[in-house]
C-alpha cells in the first residue's frame, strides 16, 4: 500500500470553505502539474501548489486536488475525497469527477509506483461508489495540454485501471472515532471571523 501523507503532515493551511462530494460520481480525472517536477520533497510542493491556488488572482478556497501523488507512489491528502474538487474546468466536472494531481511535467514519465498508488485511489473511490468508473484526463473535459503526453497514452491503453487486489484498508469505528475526536479538539475555538465574500463561483 502506498505511502499517504494527510494535510496535517504536509502542513495545508485550512480550507476557505468546501463542499461535499457527489454521490453520484463518474470517475476520476487525472492532472499534472504543467512543469518539471524534482521528486525530492513532495510536501513542499504541495505546500507551494496550495499557496498558488489559494493567492491572488485565483482566490481558491483550497488546494484544488482531492489528492496528490508522487513519483515515488507518496499520496498527499488535497481536499480529501470526501469534498469536492477545484480542478476539472467546470462546476460540472468538479462534481462528476475526483481530480489527481500527479506530480509531474510533460516531460516526465509516470514511475510505476506512481501507477501503482492511482490504482489503489481509483479502486478505493470506486469502493465507495461503484458506477465512478471513468477514467479521464484534464484534457477529455476542456481544450489543455493537461495531463500531458504520457499520462494520456497511459490511459488509452488501460494501465491506471486496478489491477483487482484489495481496496486499502477501511478504518476501524474506534479508529475513526479516535480521529473525529482528533479533529474536534483541534477545530475547538477556530471560530471564522473571516467577512462574507462576495465571490460565489467555485472553486
């Protein structure tokens, strides 16, 4: 099983704001990152990414990704897959689709480990709602050069499809008890004070 980093780990800053994900999903859409990518440090690039989408003129409310996913098969948690994506081009495809950012460049191919974890993520998003069973690139949903030549041809020829091995593990009640209490204790007194936007478009 491939190694998952949460946001905790990576160090996101919270969201703006999110919405939940659709339970009527299609698929899952695969992105790159639009440049050489050095495979030393994902959590900062992540970290770099996150910045980016959420400054000016973007204006994001996150990190546009439900995850991230390295060379080396490391997935970084992005909006989680519980929430909806920022990614795809559209209000429409952000709900129809997960979004993956892979990080690489056009000029890079993806490892096998990097296959190997979008495997395990696709089986485990189609786990949770089986009829998610596209898989698409950025650039099946709107005019872009993303996901870039060779995730394109990966996915004409089949390879991201699960190879049919065992969805990851499923976290225990006691486990996601544990870490809903986790998550209460933190959120405990981060009360937004932020004024209303008058943005309304996603993401």
């Amino acid at each position: 099983m491939s190694k998952y980093l949460s946001r905790a780990d990576w160090g996101a800053v919270p969201a703006v704001k999110s919405l939940p994900v659709s339970k009527r999903l299609r698929g899952v859409c695969l992105h790159y990152m639009g440049f050489h990518v050095n495979a030393d440090d994902p959590a900062r690039l992540a970290r770099s990414i996150q910045r980016n989408h959420m400054a000016k003129p973007k204006e994001w409310w996150d990190l546009a990704y439900n995850e991230l996913i390295a060379q080396d098969g490391t997935v970084l948690e992005g909006r989680g897959l519980m929430h909806r994506c920022g990614a795809n081009g559209s209000t429409a495809h952000n709900r129809q689709y997960i979004a993956i950012g892979l990080m690489i460049g056009d000029d890079q191919e993806p490892s096998q480990e990097m296959i190997e974890a979008v495997q395990e993520r696709i089986q485990l998003v189609r786990f949770f709602q089986s009829q998610a069973t596209r898989i698409v690139g950025h650039s099946d949903l709107k005019p872009t050069s993303c996901p870039g030549k060779y995730v394109k041809a990966l996915i004409r020829a089949g390879a991201f499809e699960p190879t049919g091995a065992s969805p990851p593990a499923i976290p225990s009640i006691e486990e996601r008890l544990a870490a809903l209490e986790k998550r209460t204790i933190d959120l405990e007194g981060k009360v937004c004070k932020c004024p209303p936007s008058s943005k309304s478009s996603e993401p």
